[in-house]
C-alpha cells in the first residue's frame, strides 16, 4: 500500500436485521413523560398491572389471544415512530400522529385502523372551546392512543372499560368504541355549556339597558363554528363502523355500539347548527334594535331642534334694529311675547311627546 494513501475506515460492528428496523430509540425521559399506561389484557381482565412500554410492545408481538394498550399523551416525534415501527404501522398514520391537526377521519391500511377523533372543552369563564385531537390505532393484538390537547383524558374511559370484562373481552374493538363515545359525550358537556351563553345573548339583545352584545355574538360564533367543524366530519366514520361496512378490521359485535355513538354525534350536530342560526338571528336582531335606537335618538334630537326653532325665531326678530315693529311700544309687549313663546314651545313638547318623538 502506498505511504500516501489514509488507512481503510475500521469496519461498523454488525447490526442484526432487527436493530437495522429499530432505528433511533428514543430517549427514556421523553417515554416516561409520553407514556401514560401500558397494560396487557386477555379474556377482558387486566394482566399484571401497569407494564413499561418495551415490555408492552413484546408482549404484544408473543400475544395469542388478548391485546396490548398503549396509552400515550403529548409524546415527541421520536416515540411515536418508534412504536410505528414496532407494530409495523404505515408512514402515513404515523405521520398524521406525529403533527396532529387532522380532521376527524378513519384510515385503514391493511389489518391496522386508525381513527382520529377531535376533542373539545369549554372553558366558560373565557367562552372557548379547547380542540385537541385523539389518533387511535387499532391492530389484531394492540391499541394505541395517542392524544394531543387536554380535552378528553382517557384515565377513567381504561379504567370503566376495565370493570366490564364482557365488553373488553371483545378485544381492541371495544377499546376503540370506548374511546369515542367518551369523546361524544365530551361534546354534549361543551353544548350545554354554549347553550346557557346563547340563552344569555338572546336576553342581552331585546334587554332595556341600552347593552350590545354584538362583540360577544361574534366571538361565540366563532368558537361554535370551530366546534362545528371539529365534530361534523366525525360523522361519517361513526357512520362506517356503525353499519359493519367489509373492509374495517373492527370486531362486528361493536356494531352496535358504534351506533349509538353515531346517534348521539348527529344530534350533537344538529344542536350546534341550531346554535349558529339562532346566534345569527340574534345578530340581525341586534343589529335591527341598535337602528332602531338610532332613529329613536334622531327624532329626539330633531323634535328638541323644532322646539328651540320657535324661540330662535321670535328672539331674532326682535332683535333686530327697526323703528316700526308690532307691540313694541307697549307696556306689556316683553312678557306677552315670552308667554306666547313659551305657550308655543309647550304646545310642541305635549304634541311630540304624544306622537312618540320624546
């Protein structure tokens, strides 16, 4: 080998065909704050307790009849891919996971499922609805949640589905359900919330104290029409795994529960499309009151300028400078000529006031 030529690089250890998959592992603080349970279950029963997420994704590659739950909330990029790549879980969804901000939609890619759900809260001191989102996937022996936001926390949906065996004997189906009906019925808390501030603006608009609730319509309808598109598309994928369409690796005994979510969604939507009508016609008649205390304040105004017209006259023409004017050498003349201006001017205040100008 020639003096001039660098030495050969020292070879790379070797890597077996699964660490080559593997890829990056992600870092051990960012999976504990990700990672908000993992539990094994068979037959409907919980298996030894909360499980670490390396031991909950080799159980559910070993597992034969039960299924592994991942519960994650806010993770980085790095675990998400991680467990993507563990359960063999399309690009696609992993990506969809990883930024969020998807519409509420259902994806199947071969024997995996994944539903994305929107979560709402409302906050009533500030009258706005907090979006978040909840992408699950679903497989043949695992689950994962991943949520993003604060709206709808999962802890008390594992926790209930826990003390029904029967149904969570069902498998990963009955996780999905579980986790979208507590998001409808998120919604339902979020519209009685928007139904007492609507209530509210209605009173505001025909109140007698002069307020106006423009600005507070405005903002209320902005977050209802937030809401709107929030939960509407939600509609058709509750629709799809209710009627136990081929081709959705769903358990066809969640059928009908899936419809009863379904039931509750499109009458939480109605309810939010009456709430925009109702919050336009309070607009209108807002906007309808506000001209008409306009026109009231300009015929007010023009029924005190006719009165005050009268003494501008009268005043100006005796005050002008000439020899021969009616009454002005009688000794009576100053105090006839204000009682007659005064008798005038009161004479108009009766009359406007009758006819609804003052």
């Amino acid at each position: 080998m020639p003096a001039d030529l660098p030495p050969p690089p020292p070879p790379e250890p070797h890597r077996s065909g699964a660490e080559a998959a593997a890829g990056t592992r992600p870092a051990d603080d960012d999976v504990k704050s990700a990672v908000v349970d993992c539990a094994l279950y068979d037959a409907g029963e919980r298996q030894g307790g909360r499980v670490d997420l390396e031991t909950a994704m080799a159980r559910a590659a070993a597992c034969r009849d039960g299924f592994v739950w991942i519960g994650l909330h806010d993770p980085v990029a790095g675990v998400i891919e991680a467990i993507g790549r563990h359960f063999d879980l399309h690009p696609l969804a992993v990506e969809d996971a990883v930024h969020a901000h998807q519409r509420a939609k259902i994806d199947v890619y071969g024997d995996t499922l994944l539903l994305v759900l929107k979560t709402a809260r409302y906050v009533d001191s500030e009258e706005l609805v907090r979006i978040g989102e909840i992408n699950v996937f679903v497989g043949p022996r695992f689950v994962v949640t991943v949520r993003h936001g604060q709206p709808s926390p999962l802890h008390d949906v594992r926790l209930q589905l826990e003390q029904r065996p029967e149904l969570l004997g069902i498998g990963p189906s009955a996780v999905l359900y579980a986790v979208a009906d507590r998001v409808v019925d998120d919604y339902a808390v979020v519209i009685e919330g928007l139904a007492e501030d609507v209530d509210q603006v209605e009173e505001d608009v025909f109140a007698e104290d002069g307020r106006n609730p423009a600005e507070r319509i405005y903002r209320l309808k902005r977050e209802i029409v937030q809401f709107r598109r929030a939960v509407a598309p939600l509609a058709m994928p509750m629709e799809r795994l209710a009627a136990r369409q081929t081709g959705l690796p769903v358990d066809p005994r969640t059928g009908d529960y899936f419809r009863d979510v379904h039931d509750h969604l499109v009458r939480d939507v109605d309810r939010i499309a009456a709430f925009d009508e109702l919050l336009s016609g309070a607009l209108q008649a807002n906007l309808a009151e506000l001209q008409m205390r306009d026109n009231a304040d300009i015929r007010r105004i023009s029924a005190w300028v006719a009165i005050l017209a009268v003494p501008t006259m009268v005043f100006g023409l005796y005050g002008m400078n000439f020899e021969h004017m009616p009454e002005l050498t009688w000794s009576f003349g100053y105090p006839a000529v204000i009682a007659f201006t005064f008798l005038v001017c009161l004479g108009l205040y009766f009359r406007l006031r009758r006819s609804g100008w003052l």
